[in-house]
C-alpha cells in the first residue's frame, strides 16, 4: 500500500512538472514545411530545428524552388542553410545568430513564423 502512494505521489509531482514547463520551448524540436508561389518564383521549404543546449537550437533549412521566367516554369533548385539561434524564455521567441532573424513561436496553432513566412509544423 505504501508504494502505491509514493507512486501516486510522483506522478502527480510529474504532472505539476509538466504544467509549468514552458509549452513554446516544448513545442519547438520537429520539422515545419511552408509553401509560396509568386511572379518570380515557386518554393518549398523544410525547417528542421533541434534542441542543442538548454536555450540553443540548430535550424536546418532545405528549400527547393523553381524560377519563373515569362511564365515558364524553370527547372527545381535546390538550397542548404544551418542556422543557430537562442531562444528567449520571456518573449518567447527565437533569434537566429548571425543574421538577427526573429522567429516566433505558435504551439497552439501549430506553426512558426519567420518574418512573414509560416512554416506549419509536421506531425507526421
């Protein structure tokens, strides 16, 4: 009977736990994919962010796109980028080193934005 307690002792410690963890910095690790067609151009993207610190990210960026030139569709493209950004508990947000990017967090909604790039997360 006394380890039934102490287990429901730590389950509900756990639980308390979880509730005060922060839900945005959670949310973060996983891969996020944004579309965009315009005059120029059509691209994907794949975002890819890893955990590698307490409050440091590695963002993994593939884009594929296609130019566009008087209204041909040209041949896919491809480009790499790795970024390295810190995340700020209090604003909840990210910001990539080197170029200053602000990255803000949307766990409840599913998505992030960089700029005015949505990239929705991949639940796969």
């Amino acid at each position: 009977m006394k380890n039934y307690r102490i287990i429901a002792l730590l389950v509900i410690l756990f639980n308390l736990s979880a509730c005060r963890r922060d839900k945005s910095r959670t949310f973060l690790p996983g891969t996020y994919i944004s579309s965009a067609v315009g005059e120029f151009s059509k691209a994907d993207d794949t975002l890819i962010v890893e955990s590698s610190a307490e409050n440091q990210f590695m963002l993994h960026r593939r884009t594929g796109f296609n130019r566009i030139e008087n209204g041909k569709i040209g041949k896919r493209e491809y480009e790499t980028e790795e970024w390295r950004a810190t995340y700020d508990p209090a604003t909840k947000t990210l910001l990539e080193n080197r170029k200053g990017k602000l990255i803000t967090i949307y766990p409840d909604s599913g998505y992030l934005l960089i700029g005015k790039r949505k990239y929705q997360k991949d639940v796969r």
